[in-house]
C-alpha cells in the first residue's frame, strides 16, 4: 500500500532502530519519543512500534488522534507497563516479542541452577580467602524443575534441564497434550501439588490479575527446604515479603531472582545482602543483540502485516499477556 506510516514510540537514536531502514521504500517512518513528536502523521497511521521502555504516559496521550490504527506491535514481552483501559478495549491488534529471549533465559536459568547446585558461591568464598576445604557438590541429574507458566521460556529452560537429566513437571491452566520435555503436567488447580516436588522452581509466568501474589506465603510454605525459586517472568508474581522471610528463615535453599516489584531495586532492600540470593538488575536476556532479535522479529511480523498474512504473538489484551 503506497503512502503508509509506520509510527515509532521510541528514542529515535536507538542503534538498533537502525533496522527499519529494510522495510520498504514506501513505507514512511515517523519516530519520536514523546506523542508531541508523533501527533502530526498519528491520524493516517495503520501501525505503531512501541518501545521497549517507559512508553506508556505517551500511548495514551497520543491514543485520541490514532484514529486509524491496527496494529501496535511492542518490542517487550510483558504487557503490564503499557497497558490501559482505551487499549484494551479497541479492536487495535496487540503484538509482543514474547518468546524472542527465550534462548539467553533459559541458558540463565541453568546457570542459577549450577550456582546453588555446585555451591559456586562457596568456591569464590575459598578462593578469595586462600582455603584450601574440600566439600560435596551436587548434580542437576535426577533433580526436579517445576515450571510456573510453561511458555517460550519455560520451554527453553526445560530443554535445556533434560540436557543435564533433570525431570520436568510442569503446570498450564489446563491439560496439556503430551510433551516430550514434560515428565508430568499439572493444571492450575494443582499447583500446591506441583510445588512440593520442586528441588527448583522456575517461575516464567507473565503478570495477570490471576498470577499477581500466586506464590504467596502459604504456597512458598509448600516447597521442600532445599529447593531454590528462580524467578525470570515477573517479580510481583511471587509475594516479595513473603520471599524475604522465607529466605530469611532459611525455609527454602535460595533464589535466583532477575524482575523484582520495583525496579531498579532501591537501595538497603534486603535481598542486595543475603547470602541466599543470587540477583541479576533484570539483565539475563540483555545480550549483546537482545535488541537487534527483537527488532528482526518486528520486521518479520511488519512483513506478514504488510502482506494480509496472519500476525504472530497475537496477545489477549484483556487477560494481560
């Protein structure tokens, strides 16, 4: 279609927005990072790439003039921080890059399994203080990965936990059809089932009314006292006070922890000191060309878009992923 304007709600010195200059000669790009920038060409827009950042307060001043609008395609894979009732509630097609980072989180998962599981911590802690004392360490092989939210990342995660002999269970909100990777399913219903077979949990759930606090007190009470919580989709998934004491009292082994309730995590918060705790600034999927694989993914949806086909990572705006 000739004349068509593909708005951008992002830093338009963004290295990787680069990129666009692939799509097609007729295709006019309109970038800014405030909806000031983008109000003039919002009337005739089909399509808007919004990006990965603080976007939200802009999307919905800018929402009044986007009388045209499809299409919004986010190069985030959560939801929660853009959406708002307008959006939700228009027929505008909602795309994310759920699943785009699934490699890197997996590989990261494995890896805060491998920190608690060969006592890595201990090892630095020896070698910095020049002691030579030998001790146990112990295989993933055999032990238990319980998934929370069994999607691109879970998935990632467990292929590469099967790798290390490791036994899968895994939880949906409904029966799911038999899975090569998954010893055993369960449903949302039995969840309090699931968590007491977990030497590790991976949490991978996206934020929803319905997975807001699903790890609570009573629940983290549920996994065995070894076991260690990684969480990679969401910090308010998991009660955070209730983790703390939990970690504090020793009741489970540790936690891996990439998304937090707030972030950046403030100052004197107590998981920056305990000993238990393995923290990453929600960095694990921040590879060299997280960015550009987002972008690649855009380009290839803005493709199928472009040509009537069907659009992948199609979100459930109403239901929050």
């Amino acid at each position: 279609m000739p004349n068509e304007t593909l708005l951008v709600l992002h830093d338009p010195t963004a290295r990787h927005l680069a990129l666009l200059e692939r799509l097609p000669p007729e295709i006019r790009i309109v970038a800014s990072g405030e909806a000031a920038g983008l109000r003039a060409a919002a009337p005739e827009a089909r399509a808007l790439l919004l990006g990965a950042g603080p976007y939200r307060a802009e999307l919905e001043a800018l929402w009044p003039d986007l009388q045209n609008l499809e299409w919004i395609h986010a190069l985030s894979a959560g939801l929660e921080g853009f959406l708002f009732p307008a959006l939700v509630e228009s027929p505008v097609v909602l795309t994310n890059s759920a699943g785009v980072f699934a490699r890197s989180l997996g590989e990261f998962a494995l890896a805060g399994m491998l920190y608690f599981a060969k006592d890595l911590a201990r090892m630095k802690r020896q070698q910095t203080a020049g002691e030579w004392t030998c001790f146990d360490v112990e295989e993933l092989h055999q032990r238990t990965l319980a998934v929370v939210g069994f999607g691109a990342i879970g998935r990632a995660a467990a292929a590469r936990a099967r790798a290390f002999g490791m036994k899968i269970h895994a939880m949906r909100r409904s029966v799911a059809a038999p899975d090569p990777l998954v010893d055993r399913w369960f449903t949302s219903e039995d969840l309090d089932a699931m968590l007491s077979t977990a030497d590790y949990l991976l949490v991978s759930a996206p934020l929803t009314p319905a997975t807001r606090g699903l790890l609570d007190a009573r629940r983290l009470a549920l996994l065995p006292p070894h076991s260690v919580l990684i969480n990679l989709g969401r910090g308010p998934v998991v009660v955070e006070a209730a983790l703390i004491e939990a970690l504090r009292q020793r009741r489970i082994r540790g936690a891996v922890l990439d998304v937090f309730g707030t972030e950046p995590l403030p100052a004197g918060h107590p998981f920056w000191t305990m000993d238990n705790v393995l923290l990453s600034p929600h960095t694990a999927d921040h590879t060299a060309t997280w960015l550009t694989e987002a972008m690649e993914f855009f380009l290839d949806n803005f493709e199928r878009w472009h040509t009537g086909q069907p659009l992948l990572n199609v979100t459930r705006k109403s239901e929050g992923y």
